[in-house]
C-alpha cells in the first residue's frame, strides 16, 4: 500500500476521524503484513480509512475511538454494553479486552464518536449495528491531560537573562 489514502465521503454512513499518527502506523502494519491477514479484513479496514477525516492527534476530540481507546458500544439488540481496547493485531497477550482493528468490529469502531452508529457484515453475512456508548480512555486525551499538568519550569530555580549591548 503505497501513496496517501484521499477521504473520500460515503453518505450512507457517519463521518469517522482518524488521527494522523494511526493512519501512519496502519498504513505500514497493513504494507508489510496485509497478505498474512484476511483479504475481507483488510478491505473492510481499508475502506474505512479512506473515508476517515485525518487529524493531528492533538485535535482529535476525545469522544472519538482510536487505537489504544478503550470503549463501551452495544450491538443493536443486545442485552448489555462490551467494553474493549481497540488494539493492534498482536497485543491480545498483553490487553485482556483488546479487540484487533483487523476484526469487523475493531474496523468497525476506529474513528466513530460516542453517539455514532455503524452497520457491518457480521460473520454469517447479516448485517450487524453496534453504537458507541462512551469512549473510557483514549490515549490522545491521557497524553493532552499529562501534558497540561507538568510543570513549565523547576520550583525553585532562578532563571535570569542578560543581554549584553
């Protein structure tokens, strides 16, 4: 997979973002190993990254699922919300609830915002809505928020400037 990935709209469907650092780490996961995956997964990901609107991760809004978030989401009809990480194909050993953004539901959750909706082909072939509930913890958010509260400059110290003339 060389090349950008355009946005491209689909009006059947709510607008996803997705932030420019994962569509970078997607786009060399899927490069190197795309022919060991499913063919249906990776199309089915690949589509959603086209449509995706891509962001900087510090302007992602934090309602939004991206890699790394952990999410709560209810499949249309069922009894009680699942809460998952969305993660890399891979980490399963070190996330209990990590969920692969090669499996439908992974693809399926990348980009939306609490509130959204999406419809994907479950594994008979019947059409599956699930919706976002509330997004836990979303890496992007936890970075602003440690960011914010680190101090600018060491209690204690002097700093003086001299400007020689």
């Amino acid at each position: 997979m060389t090349g950008a990935i355009l946005h491209v709209p689909d009006t059947r469907r709510h607008d996803i973002m997705v932030t420019k650092g994962d569509l970078d780490n997607l786009q060399c996961l899927l490069s190197i190993h795309a022919t060991h995956w499913s063919w249906k997964s990776v199309e089915y990901l690949v589509r959603e990254l086209m449509r995706a609107t891509i962001v900087d991760e510090s302007s992602i809004p934090t309602d939004v699922v991206t890699m790394g978030s952990r999410v709560e989401y209810r499949e249309e009809g069922g009894n009680s919300n699942q809460v998952v990480t969305l993660s890399y194909p891979g980490e399963r050993e070190f996330v209990d609830d990590a969920i692969s953004v090669l499996t439908p539901i992974g693809a399926a959750l990348l980009g939306l915002a609490v509130g959204q909706s999406i419809c994907y082909a479950g594994p008979d072939g019947r059409p599956i809505t699930l919706t976002v509930t509330r997004v836990v913890y979303q890496p992007e958010a936890n970075s602003r928020l440690r960011s914010k509260s680190r101090p600018r400059s060491v209690p204690g110290q002097v700093v003086s400037i001299s400007e020689d003339r």
